[in-house]
C-alpha cells in the first residue's frame, strides 16, 4: 500500500513538474455542415409516401474561448463554442413525382473537449463533443403538419490537426460526427415516424491566446 501511495505521489510531482502551460484564448471560424437523414414516411392513410434525403451542405460559423493545459507533448483542450450550423434536406412526393427542398439551421453551445499529442509541427486531436441546443430554424414546419421532437442535448465527437504559429495563433481543421440521436422523431399529419437528423460537420477554426 505504502508503495502504491510513493508511486502515485511520484508520478503527480513527475506529472506537475512537467506541465509547462496553462494557457487560455479566444477562438472562432466556420464549417460546412449537413443535415443526415435517410428515411421514407407514409401518411396515416397511405395515400402519399415521402422519400427525405440529405442534400446540400450550409456554411455555419462558431465562435468561443478555449484553455489549453500542456504537459511535455501531451495537451487537453477544452472550449465552450456558440455554434450556428445546418443543411438542406430533399423531399420527393412519390405519388405526384414532386421534388422540393427543405433548410434547417440549428443555434447551439458546443462544448469540446480534445486530447491531444504534439508531433513536430503538428497536434494531433480528438475528444468528445456536448451539445446544447438553443433554438433551431426549420422551413420544414410548414409543409404537411411537420413537427419535431428533437432533443435538448446530444453527445458527438471531434477529431483533427492543428497547428502554433508565433507562440499566439492556433489553427485548427476537424470533422465533427454524432454519436447520440437528436430526437425521437417527425410527427406528420397526425403519426410520429422515427426520423433522425444527425448534423456531421468540417470545421476550421483561428485562435488566438490572451
């Protein structure tokens, strides 16, 4: 026992004499995100079927703080981001042959937090991702009694390289994916179908250390 509390002890003076920053720095940039859905949906009566499908990509933009706590080539990172995101989605009415198209833009608090590893010029970067979402814009409420049941918040991930230049720029370049639903589901007419719109983006980002 004595043993195991020297060696941990050990290794926390090894762990703080090592740690060489904590830093802290405002950051912010832009994404090209998509709104991932696949999925078909039949009316109560079946008397119209609907195929929804991703479609284009929408550039969003986030901006926040980050810390930075640095030990030999190791780094956590973590940051609190507003983020505006989204995509646009294709609607195909089957029994009519009608296509039309669909935005959707989600507002939400991002909360990242990546580990990462120092290689020459380069830092290598992946984490967990929280998201809160504040209010979200959807030109779908107005087509056939369309309504949502989406979650507040949903769990993704984060994966990426960055980069220092001159002691006080950072730049970043990461793919965010999901890893939770946003919601139960779409409610049409009268019938709820399960209908999940994951977000997925690529993102840049320029930061700046105080």
């Amino acid at each position: 026992m004595k043993k195991i509390l020297l060696i941990t002890v050990g290794l926390s003076f090894a762990f703080l004499s090592s740690a060489q920053f904590l830093r802290f720095g405002l950051t912010g940039g832009v994404s090209s995100s998509s709104v991932q859905v696949s999925d078909i949906v039949t009316t109560d009566d079946n008397t119209a079927e609907y195929h929804i499908n991703t479609f284009n990509p929408a550039v969003g933009f986030h901006f926040g703080g980050f810390a930075r706590i640095t030990v030999s080539k190791f780094f956590l990172q973590p940051q609190v981001l507003f983020s505006s995101t989204g995509g646009e989605v294709k609607i195909r009415e089957v029994k009519f042959d009608t296509t039309f198209f669909r935005n959707q833009r989600f507002n939400r608090v991002d909360i990242p937090v990546l580990a990462g590893y120092k290689l020459g010029f380069l830092r290598l970067e992946a984490g967990p991702v929280a998201t809160f979402t504040l209010s979200r814009k959807n030109d779908l409420f107005d087509w056939a009694g369309y309504k949502e049941d989406f979650n507040a918040a949903s769990i993704g991930y984060q994966a990426g390289l960055g980069v220092d230049l001159l002691k006080k720029v950072t730049i970043d370049l990461k793919y965010e994916g999901s890893l939770s639903k946003l919601g139960k589901g779409v409610t049409i007419g009268e019938r709820t179908y399960p209908l999940d719109s994951r977000t997925n983006q690529w993102i840049v980002s320029l930061g700046l250390f105080l």
